[in-house]
C-alpha cells in the first residue's frame, strides 16, 4: 500500500472528521552530539543549548528523521582498538543526550551505520533501551524496523548500511524483499541508507558501487530506485559527510545525501564538511512528493548547527541537483524552496 506525506509547515490536523491531505517530514544526514569516551569530549553547557537554534524547523515538521552517529549508554566495551585517537573514533554520549534529541523535534533515528557498533552489538543494544525510554523510534540493526500510526497512516522507518548486522545496502535484492513487505503492511516507509565514499571528491553522484578505504560503500542510485520501485516513499541518504544532489524518481524524493548535521568531535566539518542543511520534504497520502524547502545551517565549532544567511547548502544541493539530474526535474526559489518543475 502507498499513502503519504502535504507539507502544511506545521504539525497535523483536522478539519472537522477529515484527514489533512499531506503533510511534512524533515531530515538530517550526521549526528553525534560529543563524546565521553576515551576522554570528555562534550559540549560545555553539556549539550543544552547545541540543537537550540534548529529545533523551530525540525519540530514543526510532522516527523523528523537523522543518522545517530555513534552510540549512546553508560560505560561498556569498545569492539575495535583505536591506536591512534586522533585517527580513529568511538563515540558514546551519555544516555541523557536522547532527551536532547527527543526535546529537538526528532522522532526517528537511523543505527545503521559504521558508528552504531563502536560498542559492538551490545553498545548498539544498549543504545536502542535509551531511545525506547525517550521514546524515539528507532532503525538499523537486522530486525529493528520502526513501525507507528499518525492521522490514520501507517508508517515504517527502515535503515540500511553497508555495516555488520545491520540491513545492507549493498544486498538490493534483499532491500526489494524487506521493503516489499513493509509497503504491503504500511501506507508510508521511509528509507534510510548510509552508504557512498567519503569527501568532498565523494559529492558527485558516481552511478557506480562506492568504495572507500576498499570498503564497499554501495551502489547508491541503483538501491534508492530499487526500494522506491518495491514500495518506499521518501529515501534518505548520508554517510559522505557532505551534501549530495537530489532526485524525483517515481514521484518520489531521493536525497543522496544530507552530509553531517551536528557532529560535536572527531568528524571533521572543514569546508563542504560543516554544511548542516535540513530537508522538509511535502509529500500527499499517496506519497508523492509534492513540494520542499533546504534550510541551510552551517557547523562553527564548538556551535551546534546555526543558520547560515548566504544559504550555501541550498545552493550546492541546487548545483549538484541540476548538473546531475539537469534543470527540468525541479523548480528552485531564491528563497531555499522547490517543486517539482511542471
């Protein structure tokens, strides 16, 4: 079954017994909101104020979705060996940062990616209980699809990754399965992959399998409109660490991806790197996207993500956009919106 998304900005209602005829999911690409571990790497005022200026847009939205980047619990065993810190990375945030998140506007949040088990299996576990307490739905290991009701429509949150134990990215065929079963039970299913090298050379979309460091990162393109075929409404993508174009395909949203968002340490957010943009996607019941809006947010550290007046990472998804896709697949505003072009 196929059913979503009308952005009216704002949150849902009902004129007398009928159901809003769409509404508005915003998503983020990278978070990791600092770290305890091997050192106390968290933000000064603890992280009170590190999302304050972006909570406006993502909890108008009707749902909003992000990576977690990392894990969050209380102690625990690392799975790898970092020999050099300032090379390799384990993240942990302690268990109060999911009320950071919650109170920001977030509902759903992807553990897939090569973060989420810096803990190992039970880091990710362990993380999975402090959401659930904080009532944030969750996705990424195998087993572990988010599932809720909202005006009447049934929802699904999947995500994918190339990473252990988690649903894989570069398994397309087992992607089509999942996804076909999710459709068939749910009016909306969102996707969320984490997957592509790494970069600002990774901005392009190569329409090939990703490699990095000999990893394989994917076959990006080819996986969006493979689960968008089997079902998916909305597709989101992150893991480059920086913005990627956007695509419609099926009269469906693609977002390559959303590049870093709010990555306190470690993550590097040099050039490209620190742009934070924010996707609010208007999609109608039957999921057909219907209109958007980039809001462009920039990371100066040790700020969380803030606004950026010059709308950079509007304008670079706008030119990766159109020099991939050309200029008759959206019609973009000066003001950071777009539609599809008539």
């Amino acid at each position: 079954m196929r059913t979503v998304l009308l952005i009216v900005l704002g949150a849902l209602t009902s004129v007398g017994s009928a159901q809003q005829a769409s509404f508005s999911i915003a998503a983020v690409g990278d978070i990791m909101l600092g770290t305890d571990h091997p050192d106390n790497r968290l933000p000064d005022d603890d992280g009170a104020s590190y999302l304050s200026a972006v909570t406006a847009v993502l909890s108008r939205a009707d749902i909003a979705v992000g990576n977690l980047e990392g894990t969050i619990l209380d102690g625990g065993v690392p799975s790898k060996t970092c020999d050099n810190p300032n090379a390799c990375f384990l993240f942990r945030s302690p268990p109060r940062y999911a009320g950071l998140l919650r109170d920001a506007g977030f509902d759903a949040l992807s553990l897939a990616n090569n973060h989420a088990r810096d803990f190992g299996e039970d880091g990710r576990s362990a993380t999975m209980a402090v959401l659930d307490q904080y009532g944030l739905q969750h996705s990424g290991r195998r087993g572990d699809i988010a599932s809720w009701q909202n005006d009447g429509l049934r929802f699904a949150f999947i995500a994918f990754s190339p990473t252990l134990e988690s649903y894989l990215l570069n398994d397309i065929p087992m992607a089509i399965v999942e996804v076909t079963a999710l459709a068939a039970q749910h009016d909306i299913v969102i996707v969320s992959f984490h997957g592509g090298a790494e970069g600002p050379g990774a901005m392009p979309l190569p329409f090939v399998e990703e490699f990095y460091f000999g990893e394989t990162r994917g076959e990006v393109v080819r996986f969006a409109r493979a689960v968008i075929d089997a079902g998916a409404d909305l597709v989101v993508g992150h893991g480059p660490h920086v913005p990627r174009a956007l695509e419609i395909y099926s009269d469906r949203l693609i977002a390559y991806s959303l590049g870093n968002f709010a990555t306190y340490y470690g993550l590097s957010v040099a050039g490209p790197a620190g742009l934070a943009p924010i996707l609010e996607a208007e999609i109608d019941r039957e999921g057909r996207f219907l209109s958007g809006a980039i809001h462009s947010a920039v990371q100066i550290r040790p700020n969380g993500p803030s606004w950026d007046d010059s709308r950079t990472a509007y304008d670079v998804i706008r030119r990766l956009t159109e020099e991939t896709f050309g200029t008759s697949m959206f019609s973009f505003a000066a003001d950071g919106t777009f539609r599809p072009a008539p």
